[in-house]
C-alpha cells in the first residue's frame, strides 16, 4: 500500500550539530525513514552502521546535513558538508580502505561528490518491491 507521505520521488533533510554525541539523532531519522519504507530490520541497521560509520570517521564541520532522497526503487542518503573526503585517495590509506569495504558490505552503493559548501557522501539501498513506497 502506498504512504502519501512519501511518494515516488521525496526528500527529507534533517541538519543536527556536527559533534559526535549527536550521531543518535541521524539513526533515529534513517531509522524512522527505514520504517517509513518497510526496508526491513537488517537494511535499516545496515544503514544505520554505515551512517554512524560515516560520521564517526570524517571530519564534520559545525553542522551536518542528511539529505534522503527517495526514487522509485531507491534510498540514497547524502552526508554533508564534511572537511575532507574519506573515500578520496588523499585520505589516510586505511582508513578509507576500512570505511570503502565496510560500505560495500552495508549498502548497494557509496560514492562522494563536490558542492560548493564541501564534500558530500552518498548511501544507497534498494528499497524492496511492495514496500511502503510503491
């Protein structure tokens, strides 16, 4: 059945202090997106592990942003602004290789992009045929 609200092509943006005790806060909001979506317990905490993966090792600036945006079949989830790009070849060897393998376990796809505020990160899941967003 379908949830009107979230139709076929949404965002959602929650934009929380960039310090680390309020990474609680971006898994209640993918948490309640994951329910919205009937993703499933184990995709919602994949998704979970891979955002406070995200904000536990970049380097945040005074306020980070999560951007949702859901399409058709999909979720992606942008992190941003953050100082550096943890999936950059500049970035501690690693590190981005732990955080690179540890998002290819998690999601269906990760990848960063340039704005003009900074680097943002992007996750993104499928979102299963008959869920709450078809």
């Amino acid at each position: 059945m379908s949830d009107p609200a979230l139709n076929t092509s949404e965002t959602v943006t929650l934009t929380i202090p960039g310090e680390l005790r309020f990474v609680g806060i971006a898994r209640l909001f993918v948490g309640g997106l994951a329910a919205r979506l009937d993703l499933g317990y184990e995709t919602m905490d994949d998704l979970q592990l891979a955002l406070e993966s995200v904000l536990r090792k970049a380097e945040l600036g005074d306020e980070v942003t999560l951007e949702a945006h859901v399409e058709g079949e999909g979720l992606s989830i942008l992190v941003g602004p953050l100082r550096r790009d943890p999936l950059e070849a500049g970035a501690p060897h690693t590190e981005r290789l732990e955080l690179e393998r540890l998002l290819a376990a998690l999601v269906a796809d990760a990848g960063s992009t340039t704005r003009s505020d900074g680097c943002w990160l992007r996750l993104d899941v499928r979102i299963p045929a008959g869920s709450g967003s078809a």
